[in-house]
C-alpha cells in the first residue's frame, strides 16, 4: 500500500537555550478571529489561522522592553516589529485540531474586556490542518532547533496543488534561497533538502523552489510514490534572539496587514 508524501518546511529556528520543544496555545476566545492558535518562537509570534500563518517579528531592542534588563532600554526605546503573512492559496476550508497535549495552562486576564478572558487554554505540541487541500493535510511542530510544518500528501494527493503567497513583505529566490525582506531584518529560506529513506539508506530527490509573481510552489524530480518524500527548506533570521512564553500577557493581538 503507498505510503504518505511528507513536505516539510522549517519556518522558525529557535534560538533560546533550554527549548526542547515550543508549545502551541489554543485560542479559547482570548484572541480575535479568525486565529486558532499562537506559536512563539524565538522573535516572532506566527498566528495560525484557518489558511494562513501570520507572523509577528519583532527587533532585538523591542524583545529587550518584554526581558527587561538594568540599564538595557527605555520606555522610549521605539517598538519596532514586522508582520507578514503566508497564504496557502486555493486552500479548502477547515479547522485546526491539536494534537500532543502539554501538562501546562495558560489564563488570559489581560484585556479590558471580559468576553476576551480565558482561563485553562491548552498547550499542543502540534496543530494539524487536515485537508488543506484534497487529500494533503498540514501538520505545524517544533523540534530542539526549529518550527516546522508538514505537508502530509496521501497516496492520490497532487503535490503540485501546493501553493503560497507571501503578504506584507517583498520575496526574492536566489541561488536556489528564498529572502524575506523585513524592517527588523532579511530573513532567509534556504533551499529545500528532499529525501527518501529507501532500504534504510537516505535518497536524495532533487527539488526547488518556483517563484512566480510572489507565489511559491516546488518542483520534484523524480520519486518513489510509494514511498514517503520529505521536503527540508530551512529559515533563518539574521539578528535574533530568544524568549520565552512567559510574557503571554504583554502579547498584541494581530491584525488584518
């Protein structure tokens, strides 16, 4: 029987020191619609909607104001953050799920208004997006180093369906890199890495990606649909630094870019 087509994209490296896994917060209300849930990684806050991740970078002097430190920067120190979103075009409607339940919840008390309250919101270690498009499900994670999603591509699936636009940031490919301009810095999408594991050894499949208009898809060579394919590109942020969840509270709510 075939088996899943995985691809996978690494979209945040996680710099803190300590991060074995970052946790996924559900929304339970605290948060405007249409998120599902907020992942925070080490100087960005990716808002997951119901077909798009938001993400919210911030400069390394304005993550100093949420770790204060004596003599580091001032109130009047400008706050200074980026947000863009990544789309997936001709997306099929649908709901996030989590899944790997942490220990851990979260309270929301922080807005003036007490519809906004939440108390006892969960912490996944996953949120899956199932039928993103037919057949092709998307799994957002993270490991010691980085954020990743999946594209889960099951036996009938058309990979080439795939597609997203990046809004609120210009993007250029490169020798094969994707860039993403921001104002607190270029971050840079590497290459994607695809691989089968075939008879217990590692076989490279040749992939990259395509730009068209600001819109992103692969092309695969060739590869055994019978057996799972992973896709590896890597993101990197050129001057950031960690923080932890413990600053929720002071969180700003996103917002249509």
């Amino acid at each position: 029987m075939p088996r899943a087509l995985f691809i996978g994209i690494v979209v945040l490296c996680l710099y803190r020191s300590g991060w074995s896994q970052a946790i996924i917060r559900e929304n339970k209300g605290q948060w405007p619609y249409p998120v599902s849930g907020l992942l925070r990684a080490a100087a960005a806050d990716i808002w997951i909607e119901e077909s798009s991740l938001l993400y919210q970078c911030y400069d390394a002097h304005s993550l100093e104001r949420l770790h204060p430190q004596p003599g580091s920067v001032s109130d009047e120190t400008p706050w200074i953050e980026h947000r863009y979103r990544a789309t997936f075009q001709g997306a099929l409607p649908g709901e996030w799920s989590g899944e790997k339940p942490t220990a851990d919840r979260a309270h929301y008390f922080t807005d003036a208004n007490p519809e906004h309250w939440a108390s006892d919101c969960r912490g996944f270690r996953q949120f899956l997006r199932q039928n993103l498009y037919e057949n092709i499900d998307l799994l957002l994670y993270s490991n010691a180093e980085h954020v990743k999603y999946d594209f889960i591509v099951r036996p009938g699936a058309n990979p080439e369906s795939i597609a997203y636009t990046f809004d609120g940031a210009a993007i250029t490919l490169k020798q094969g890199h994707l860039f993403i301009q921001t104002q607190v810095g270029t971050i840079q999408e590497l290459k994607p890495f695809a691989y089968q594991m075939i008879g217990g050894a590692m076989r490279e499949v040749t992939c990259a990606y395509r730009l068209d208009d600001q819109q992103i898809t692969f092309d695969l060579g060739t590869y055994d649909e019978n057996v799972t394919l992973i896709i590896d590109p890597e993101i990197a942020f050129s001057t950031y630094i960690g923080r932890s969840e413990e600053h929720t509270s002071e969180l700003q709510s996103p917002c249509n870019l």
